[in-house]
C-alpha cells in the first residue's frame, strides 16, 4: 500500500505510515478547521470534501496545503493521482483512520479525501471595477451562502459581499454547496453599509429584494452597474439596511406561494439581469481596468 508522499518526487513513492488515529493532533486541527468558522478565520484555512471539489481545488486559484485519504481509499486511482499532484507541489499527504474520518467529516456518507486549503481574503480593492455584484446580509444557512456564490459565479458576477453575521462562506457545507465556486469568485467579507456606500461613490446601483411590494424583477433595468443585495431566509433585509436601498424588486409569484428560498431567488434575479445586459455580459472587471 504505497502513494507519492510530499518531498519524495514526483516519480518516487514511499510506504504509508500507519493510518492517524482520532487522538492526532492532526485530526484535531482537521475537526477545528471542518466545524469552528473561528478557528477558520484563525488559522487561514478550510476543508474541501469530496474528490471533485479536491481536484478544482487543486485546478484553482487557491493554495492547497494539505492532502488526506481514509484509509480505504490509498490505493483508489483518484487517489494515487491526487497525491502524485500533491507531491509535485510539496503539499503534505496523510491517511486518517475510519474512527479518525468520522471525528473530522460532518457529512452521512463522506467521501474518501479532503484537502486543506488556504483561505483567501481578498480586499475591498477587489470591487474595484465590478459591475454586478451580489451583497449577503444576514444569510444565516451555509447551504444557501454557497449556492449563492455558485449562482454569482455562473451569472458572472464580479464579486460576492458577505456582511457580518453571515454564514461563513468557507464552512464545509458552503463549499460544498458552492461546487467550488469559492475557489474562483472574490468573496469580500466585509460591513454592509460601508459597501454600498462605496459602489454608490462609483456610481453603482444599490437594489435591494424584498417578498412583496417591490418592482417585479422583468420590469427592473438591470442594464448599468448594479449590486443586489440579499436578505436573511425567513425576515429578508433589516430595516435599517433596506431603507438605504435605491431600488426593491420583487419576484412574482403564483399560488400563494409566500417567498422563495433566497438561493432560488438570487438565481432568478441574477439570470434576468443576465438576459437584459447579454449573455455574454459580465460583472468583473474587464481587462482594461
């Protein structure tokens, strides 16, 4: 039972050492990192689960640090090859006993590798330019953090705004539900109203969405630069946020239905705006700035 090891060669291979038990202080700092948005915050760093998000990871923008199998899985051919990319690139390889797995992994059925990954913070420099934007305020479910962030990503959004008191959007739900679109997007965490007063000096409108009452979301010009800001699941945007606001806009609904899941509807709203600037319009900067 043999994998590149970090430091060994690309080509080379050395024996796996005995499997960590739950009491490494590896596995340790593993669980703190999977389940404390503190220590994440902390420490830099979060856990990618699951062989594709590992592989993007590896494909992406980010720093891979660490690399870790269970223990069945070494000699699974996703696995050497993984680990033959980590000892490329000097990048530590462990394999983690059964019990060990179970203490770091918060999924039913957890997949068989996980990657340690450098947590980027980008500035409030990196709104620089953009001209569709997405602003969580108050989003408290890291599933749907990181589905928005999957949705900005696909719209081609410029950068995500996750304002404090937030889901952390590098939780290990949020990147899975991100499908690694926190490897790519700018996720600025940063203080709501700040924010906006920033895009408004660079002539961005500020639109906030609300269940009822606003402009129904195909009658709202999306055209210019525009950041959309998102409220909590159950009570949307906070009073003192959604009176700053330059426009509300609203998605229609039928059947009495009374809202949609804030994911869905920033899918909405993102894919109309979408349609009314050109599918091949983009939020980011472009390469001139």
């Amino acid at each position: 039972m043999s994998m590149p090891l970090a430091g060994t060669g690309a080509m080379e291979t050395e024996r796996v050492a005995q499997p960590l038990s739950p009491r490494n202080r590896t596995v340790h700092r593993l669980r703190d990192l999977s389940k404390s948005a503190s220590a994440r915050k902390e420490h830099g760093l979060f856990v990618a689960e699951g062989w594709k998000l590992v592989e993007l990871a590896f494909d992406s923008p980010v720093v891979v640090t660490g690399l870790y199998f269970h223990e069945n899985a070494v000699e699974d051919p996703s696995a050497l090859r993984l680990a033959g990319m980590a000892a490329a690139r000097s990048i530590p390889v462990c394999v983690l006993s059964e019990p060990a797995w179970k203490r770091v992994s918060d999924t039913m059925t957890p997949q068989p590798v996980l990657a340690l990954v450098s947590r980027p913070e980008p500035s409030m420099a990196a709104l620089d330019g953009v001209t569709f934007s997405i602003v969580c305020v108050d989003v408290r479910d890291p599933g749907n953090m990181g589905s928005v962030i999957r949705v900005a990503m696909a719209a081609g959004a410029g950068a995500v705004v996750v304002a404090p008191g937030c889901a952390d959007p590098y939780s290990t739900k949020a990147v899975r539900s991100s499908a690694g679109s926190v490897f790519g997007m700018p996720v600025v965490e940063a203080d709501a109203m700040e924010v906006m007063e920033r895009f408004r000096r660079d002539g961005t409108v500020v639109v906030g969405t609300i269940a009822t009452g606003g402009v129904p979301h195909t009658e709202y010009s999306f055209e210019g630069p525009f950041a959309l800001v998102l409220g909590n699941e159950g009570s949307g945007l906070p009073g003192n946020i959604a009176r700053h606001m330059d426009a509300m806009v609203t998605v229609p609904l039928a059947n009495e239905v009374e809202s949609l899941n804030v994911a869905t509807a920033c899918a909405v709203l993102c894919f109309e705006a979408v349609r009314q600037r050109g599918a091949c319009s983009s939020g980011a900067p472009s390469s001139g700035n």
